[in-house]
C-alpha cells in the first residue's frame, strides 16, 4: 500500500494485490523502489529471496530464486542500507 503524505491524514493511494502465502514470507525490504520478499528455502536449507514488486510501475516478479548466504546463526530480520547497498 502506497500512503498520501499530503495534508495533514495518510490516506491509501495505491495498493498491490498478489496471490503469495503470507505464512511463507519470512521477511521483507525495500531497495530501489522494489519491495522484496525473504522466505525459507528448504531444499538448501537457508533463505531466499522469492518474489519482487516495482513499487513505481507495479510489476511483479513471483518467481524468483535468489539465495540468501546467512552468515549469522539465526538471523530475524534484514534491512536494506542504501548508503553502503547491501542487505
């Protein structure tokens, strides 16, 4: 969901609709204007990124399979730092 900023009331602007299991989404972050979905990856036993929306153009991307390399034991959340571009 996009938000209005104008005025002093965040109003909804836009939303995307996408037909993913919210129970398999482990996480999510913004790069670039792309909202990005984390889920387990069972066959290498780790995490993946497995989905992509263009929150400009709206285009979705729901098949992807980029993995994760989780150096921690158990990592519980990741963040996108635009300064340095990296997870």
């Amino acid at each position: 969901m996009k938000l209005s900023t104008e005025g002093p009331l965040l109003r909804p602007e836009y939303m995307w609709e996408t037909s993913l299991d919210p129970a398999t989404v482990a996480d999510t972050f913004v790069a670039c204007g792309v909202l990005y979905g984390i889920e387990r990856d069972r066959r290498r036993k780790g995490l993946k990124v497995s989905f992509a929306v263009d929150l400009y153009d709206g285009r979705i991307a729901d098949q992807l399979d980029i993995p994760i390399v989780n150096v921690y034991k158990r990592m519980t959340m990741v963040n996108y730092n635009p300064r340095l571009p990296v997870l």
